[in-house]
C-alpha cells in the first residue's frame, strides 16, 4: 500500500473559545479525492483552510508527502497544496487577465525557462480547457464558470500535488457545475494531484469522490468509500443529511464509478 499523500492527524482548531475543529485525523492517498461533508458551521472548511496553510492549528499535525508542513512553509510546500475557493475572485487579481497572472506564477517560482514561460502558459489552459483569447481579458469578462477554470489554472499551474476545493461548483449553475467536475477528474487522471473537496453536496460528492469524510460540530463522524456512506449510511447525521437530499442534479445521475469523460 502506498504512502499517504496527505495525513492529517489530531487536528484542533479554535477561534477564541470555540473549538471549530477537534482531534480530526484521516488521510488521502496519491491521486485519490475525497469529499469532506456536513452542514454549514462544522467545521469542513476550517479543516481545508489548515490544510492549505491559510491558518495555523492549534495542535496536531499535517504531512504533505511525508514532509511535515508547519506554520511557516517554505515556497515549495505552498506550492504543494493550492486551494480553488467558492468565488474565484478570492483568488484573481481583477486586474490581471489570466494570461498575465499565469505568466508571472511561471517567471517567479521558475517553473520554466524564459523561453518556454508562453508554452508553460498555453499547457496550462489546455488542461483547463481554456482557451488563450478568453485568458486574455480581465475576469470581469468572463462567465462564472470560465473564471472558475481562470482559478483553477492559477492553482494547476504550480504543479500541487494536493488541490483543496472549497464548495468549488456551488455559485454555478447546473450544466457549468458538471464541466467543472468533469475537469477535476480529468486533472486526477493526467496530472495525478490528490484532492480534498469541501461541500455540503452529497450529490457532488457521490458523483465526483472516492471516499468521503462526515463532519458534525468540529469532528468526523462517519468515514469510508462514498458507495458505502451514502448508500448504507451508519451514523445517524449521516442518515439525516441524506434524507434533506433534494432532487439529483443531472451531474450527479451518473456515480463516481462512471464518470462521465472530460
């Protein structure tokens, strides 16, 4: 069996005196995704938020690789571990086309000679099924879900080995929803990044995830293969959260075992 990817093991996290996060534990493997669910307010997105650096635990431990990743990481673990956000605003800079921010991503962590920085960039939005004349405009031209994929390009292009996916599809409607699922998988297959999605969205999480983790009030209270959990749940939230389940989205009619392809 191969090393984990990812482990996260004993991690608390609180804001002030309230414990958002306590002793959760679990790993991903090398290319593997897995869905990290509960309603608002349990604690998934400060699990992610941790996870990718942008807060400090206030114990426990995070291994990327086997390297251990502290408060203070250095350029190349921040590049392993990128984050795609609910609002892709959150991470493009309004006044940067694409083309431009991946550009300067490639020349400041040197990721290819000068010479070969506009080649790097065209790979780039071909693995995102951008195209360059769209890469070229402010985001403020683009549609919700072409500047989704302008996020998720300023993530794949630092090579991660671990993308954390905050509710990644939920400002989207339906049919921009499944493209964008469609790439994550499509991402897995031919560059091998593990993910970690954060969503409230059983129905995402069955169609898009291999395993799944159910948060309820800072801990995991069920875990394993989505066939499993979200058909024979065990725990009782777990049951609860399914039955809330609205109507399927069409993304979601396939399961994860039959991805629709890219």
């Amino acid at each position: 069996m191969s090393a984990p990817l990812l482990k996260v093991d004993g991690l608390r996290v609180e804001y002030g005196r309230t414990v958002a996060v306590n002793d959760v534990s679990f790993e991903v493997a090398p290319g593997e995704i897995v869905g990290l669910v509960g309603e608002s307010g349990s604690g998934k997105t400060t699990i992610g938020r941790a996870v990718a650096g942008f807060l400090t635990p206030g114990a426990g431990s995070i291994d990327l690789a086997g390297d251990r990743l502290g408060a203070t990481r250095s350029l190349a673990q921040r590049r392993g571990v990128q984050m795609v956000f609910q609002d892709p605003y959150l991470s493009l800079n309004p006044r940067l086309s694409t083309w431009s921010m991946l550009r300067e991503l490639v020349t400041v962590h040197r990721l290819a000679p000068k010479a070969q920085v506009d080649d790097f960039v065209r790979t780039v939005l071909g693995e995102v099924a951008l195209t360059e004349e769209l890469a070229r405009v402010r985001p403020s031209r683009l549609s919700g879900g072409q500047r989704q994929r302008a996020a998720i390009a300023r993530a794949v292009v630092l090579r991660p080995q671990l993308i954390v996916a905050d509710e990644p599809t939920s400002a989207l409607d339906v049919s921009v929803q499944a493209s964008i699922l469609r790439l994550f998988a499509s991402l897995r297959t031919e560059l091998g990044v593990g993910f970690l999605v954060i969503s409230h969205d059983l129905s995402l999480v069955r169609f898009l995830c291999d395993s799944v983790l159910v948060m309820q009030d800072g801990e995991i209270v069920e875990r394993g293969p989505v066939a499993e959990v979200l058909t024979a749940p065990q725990h009782p939230y777990t049951q609860r959260l399914l039955k809330a389940v609205p109507r399927l989205p069409s993304y979601a009619k396939t399961s994860g075992n039959n991805r629709e392809k890219p």
